[in-house]
C-alpha cells in the first residue's frame, strides 16, 4: 500500500517550502528517521527525515520547486 509523505509544517508561519536537494531516488530504501531532502522555508534549511518506511515509489516534486504545506512530495511503498 502506497504511503504519501508530505511537506510538513515546521512553524506556525510556515505556508511553503522549497526542495533544495533530494537524498534519495526512485527505487531507494527507506527507514523512519532516514533523511530524504533537504528543505528550505523562509528561515532555514532543514532535514526533512521519513516519517515512513518502505522503497520510494515516486518523487513529485523537483529539486528547486516550492510547494504549501501539506503538499505530496514522495510515495512509498
């Protein structure tokens, strides 16, 4: 069963984030706790670490694309 992980909400200003960088690609293995991206809001650079396990089915959103929170980022399988 297919798994979405999401662009969290870091801060309660927080409306958008930009992917910077992906750490993992299609295919890849992933644990909780696993950095997948890193993400930058209006303030910082963050590690965004899987809140789920699995192999990465597909990335929705490309490195350097800004998303709102709550936005689809990966599926996991």
């Amino acid at each position: 069963m297919a798994k979405s992980i999401l662009m969290p909400k870091w801060g309660l200003t927080m409306e958008e984030g930009t992917v910077v960088a992906w750490e993992i690609e299609v295919g890849d293995e992933v644990e909780v706790g696993d950095v997948i991206a890193v993400v930058e809001t209006e303030k910082v650079e963050v590690d965004l670490e899987s809140p789920e396990a699995g192999t990465v089915v597909q990335i929705l959103v490309p490195e350097g694309e800004t998303v709102e929170v709550g936005a689809v980022l990966v599926t996991v399988e």
